[in-house]
C-alpha cells in the first residue's frame, strides 16, 4: 500500500493531508495552534481521530508519545547525540534504518522484515513523503511514527 503525506506550510500550526495511491485524501494531520511541545493530531475521511502525537517537553532529546484510538502505542526517542540518526522505538519491535535527515528509511520489525520505507515523492505542487507500508495492520503505526521522527530531525 502506497500513501503520500502533502506538506501544507501555515503561520500557525502544521497542517497536512495523507492521500492514498488514487491521490484522494485518506487522512488529514493538525498540529494544534497555541500548545507547549507539538502536537499533531490525525482524523480520518469522517473526521474522527484515530492517533495522536505529543511531544513529552522535559526530556534531554526529542521525545514523542504515539496514541492511537486513544491508547498509548509507542513511545519515540531521538538518542544522544543529536547529530546522529538513531531512534528508540519503546512499545514496539520496530526501529529506525536508514537516514531521516534526508528523508530516506525504513521501519524494520525484529524479524528483519521491512514494515515501511520512506522516500521523497516530488509532485507539481512541491515535494512529498511516499509511504510504502507493507503491513497493512500498521498502517496508523507507520504514519505515527514518520511523524515523530519528522519532527524530531526536522524542526
């Protein structure tokens, strides 16, 4: 399964849509205006909430929290040092292969099977991620954690 997460850059807040291979709007990410850490929250095609990222603000290196239908899933830290790309995955069998600074990795499970891989898809209205997502079942898993790590190399 493909998605591909649009880049929308507003003075307040971030805002974006997730749109699926037939490029129609699958999900939609909105980061909340006047909040201390990000937040992001994603609602589906009926706008309902199915996850939610929150930056934990009293940590040493960037650390998220990954709600998904309202339960905690996944915690994502950005180890020390900063200029390095490593990422702990708490919750989870995944970790972090590849290089997020560039927007290039994949999510790979304990048993070395790719779950996702990340790469930059470039569009006439600018450039975007591309998802492939090869578990299905983790469809809200991935997206949640490409958020994370976005915003932990990114910002």
């Amino acid at each position: 399964m493909q998605l591909f997460m649009k880049r929308k850059l507003f003075p307040f807040g971030d805002k974006f849509e997730i749109l699926d291979e037939m490029i129609n709007s699958k999900y939609r990410v909105q980061g909340e205006v006047f909040s201390f850490g990000k937040k992001l929250h994603v609602y589906d095609a009926y706008n309902q909430e199915v996850a939610y990222v929150e930056r934990k603000l009293f940590s040493w290196a960037p650390k998220y929290e990954l709600y998904i239908h309202g339960a905690l899933r996944a915690t994502i830290k950005k180890k020390i040092p900063f200029f390095n790309n490593d990422f702990q995955i708490e919750g989870t069998d995944l970790r972090v292969d590849g290089n997020p600074s560039a927007r290039k990795f994949r999510l790979v499970n304990g048993q070395g099977q790719v779950v996702m891989a990340l790469s930059e898809a470039f569009f006439a209205c600018g450039v975007s991620y591309r998802l492939e997502i090869y578990a299905p079942g983790l469809e809200l898993l991935c997206i949640g954690i490409n958020l994370c790590v976005d915003a932990a190399t990114h910002n």
